[in-house]
DNA sequence: AATCCGGGGGC
DNA sequence: GCCCCAGGATT
C-alpha cells in the first residue's frame, strides 16, 4: 500500500470538518478529547460552543469546575471533561503544550491514540495514532485474524510503520487524517466500498474477499441492571434542588437529583424513602420509569415528587436542564 | 487482561 | 436489538 496513493485520493475527498485545518494545538487537542468514542456528527455542535466559551487554554484553566461541566453536559464519559480542566491548568502552568507526544501523553486524559493524533496533526511528527477506524484498516489491509483487543499492538505497530514512507513522513497529519476518513467513508465496519478504496489492490482481505470479517473482536458481556429511587423536590420559585455526584464512577462530579445508590435489586418504596432529602415531605411517585442504556449497564430509575417552601441543606437549585447528563433529563421528563 | 465509563446513530 | 464511534483510567 502507498501511502502517496491514500494521500492523494484524501486530498481529492477529504471531509470537511470544524477542527479541519486548524493549527492551534488547544483547538486539535479539543477536538481529539471530544472524538473519543464519539461520533463527528455530534461533537460537531458541541465543538463550536466550547470554543465560544472556553476559547484558549487559558480560559479553560481558570474556568471552575461547575462551567466546565455544565458545558459538558449531554456528551458523555464525564472523566473526559475532568481531565481536560486538569491538563488545561497543567498545561497553563507550564506556559504550553508538549511538543511531542512522549510529553502529551503525560496529560491525565491522553492516552498513547490521542498523544500521537495531537502529535502528529498540531506538530507534524512522524507518528500514527491508532483509532478503531486505523485498526480496522490495518486488520484489513494486512489480513490481521486475530480478534481485537488482543491484536492492538500488532494493528498500531503495521500503522506506524507507513512513516517508513518517505510521503507519509512529509505529512504526518495529513496522513493521519486521511486513514481516519478512509475508516470511515470507505473501509467501514459494515459493507466497505472496496471499489472506491484507493489500497484496493493491495488490500489482502479484499483479495480473499473477507474485509466485511474484519477485524474480528471478543465475545462480550452481557449487560447487567441497575435500580435507583430519585427524589424531586421544587421549592416555592418551581426551581429543582440537585446535588454533585462524587467526582469519579458514574457521572462522576455532575449534577444529580438526589436519590437512593443504584444496585442490581430493585427498590421497594419503604425500603427507598429514607433517602429522600427531608423524609417529612409529602412524596408522591411520578408515572413509569426512566430507563437508559449504559455501555454495560441498563438503568431502571423511579421519580418521587414533593414540594417545598425552600430546598434542604445540601441542595443547589438548578440553573438549566441543559446541565444535567442525559439520564437526569429522562428522569427529569417523569415529573411531565 | 478485564472492567468501567455515556450517548447517539445506523442498520 | 446490536454494533460502533478520532479511547483512557483503573484494577
């Protein structure tokens, strides 16, 4: 395969992407933090409004948690966001970046994909960084049968060693980008477009007609329940008390309506009421459930109501739904 | 090496 | 329903 051809037929196709073209490491650092295990179509949006916010990394470092999280509501693996406020003051300390990807990935959240996708795109060193969509296009380029996630260091090691190439060398980010949009424009995981792929020829599992196979994974898991009673109390302003989740696990540090821990067994209402913020309200159970879907786990979750004059000690009234993780705002959506 | 950690979209 | 997504941290 060579890689003047991929970066050719990504020149003539490339997608065009927010974070596209730009040189500022905060800003590809940015993007690469909210693209994990995240789709381009929604970071797009999202990527817009946490420049308009937090526009340098300086404006990121002196933020406070609580705006940091807000802003980060609705996206998901909430540690992400808890490690960019972090390497975003690391970081200001330092008066800048790491310029290689040995030191970036020193940074709580960069891992050795994002240190040389920052790397390579901000920087332009000769690395590969190693996505599903890399993975999937070396595991069917070089017919690789071992099941992922055994085959990682084999899949990064045949990446990296394209930088052997002499045009791959001359645009380490370019190349990057251009194996990131193969992945996921051609080389898909479902039902590649071999005919359009520009390594067509030299791709071994086309050859054997077997890309759709690969790569092959690991059985996985089955999913497990978990259970939670959740108390809603509005005070005589209708506004809603919540409270911060501990700042790691689950929703780790963003806001929460208070409730019962979530356990695999379900929550009879006796056994759940000592829960509740101020156990003399008058409770009332809202209709139905919310139910969410977790990578590994199912959320089942009820709602009991109450009103009061003022909200209980240890309560913050909320400022905005659009702060709460996604599952709040289902069980928030119970209350009607 | 295995597990945990969200949410959304495609099929 | 299942799979996947520009993965990282923890154990």
């Amino acid at each position: 395969m060579a890689a003047e051809a991929l970066l050719h037929w990504y020149h003539r196709t490339k997608r065009s992407l927010p974070w596209r073209g730009e040189s500022d490491p905060y800003r590809i650092w940015l993007s690469e933090v909210m693209l994990q295990q995240t789709t381009v179509a929604a970071v797009g949006p999202r990527y817009a409004r946490f420049l308009a916010r937090f526009p340098d990394i300086g404006a990121l470092a002196a933020a406070p948690w609580e705006a940091v999280a807000a802003e980060w509501a609705g996206l998901g693996y909430y540690a992400r966001a808890r490690n960019l406020h972090a390497a975003a003051q690391a970081v200001a300390a330092q008066g800048g970046f790491p310029r290689d990807a040995a030191g970036l990935r020193k940074l709580p959240g960069i891992g050795a994909y994002t240190a040389a996708a920052v790397a390579a795109i901000a920087f332009q060193e000769p690395v590969v960084p190693a996505d599903g969509n890399v993975e999937r296009v070396m595991a069917r380029a070089f017919l690789v049968e071992t099941p992922l996630p055994g085959a990682k260091p084999e899949l990064a090691r045949l990446a990296q060693g394209f930088m052997e190439q002499p045009a791959a060398r001359a645009a380490p980010g370019d190349f990057a980008q251009a194996l990131f949009d193969l992945g996921a424009t051609i080389c898909t995981p479902r039902n590649p477009a071999c005919a359009l792929c520009p390594w067509m020829a030299g791709c071994a599992a086309r050859a054997a007609g077997r890309a759709g196979e690969l790569p092959r994974k690991a059985e996985k898991r089955a999913r497990g329940v978990l259970h939670g009673v959740h108390f809603l109390i509005r005070d005589g302003q209708g506004r809603i008390g919540v409270r911060a989740r501990p700042p790691r696990g689950l929703f780790g540090g963003m806001w929460e309506i208070p409730g019962t821990p979530w356990r695999a067994t379900p929550w009879p209402d006796a056994e759940a009421m000592p829960h509740a913020p101020d156990t003399r309200l008058n409770w009332r159970a809202a209709p139905g459930e919310a139910l969410h879907q977790l990578t590994h786990r199912d959320l089942v979750l009820r709602l009991f109501i109450a009103e009061a004059q003022a909200l209980p000690p240890g309560l913050t009234p909320l400022t905005s739904p659009a702060e709460l993780p996604t599952v709040m705002r289902k069980l928030l959506g119970l209350a009607g």
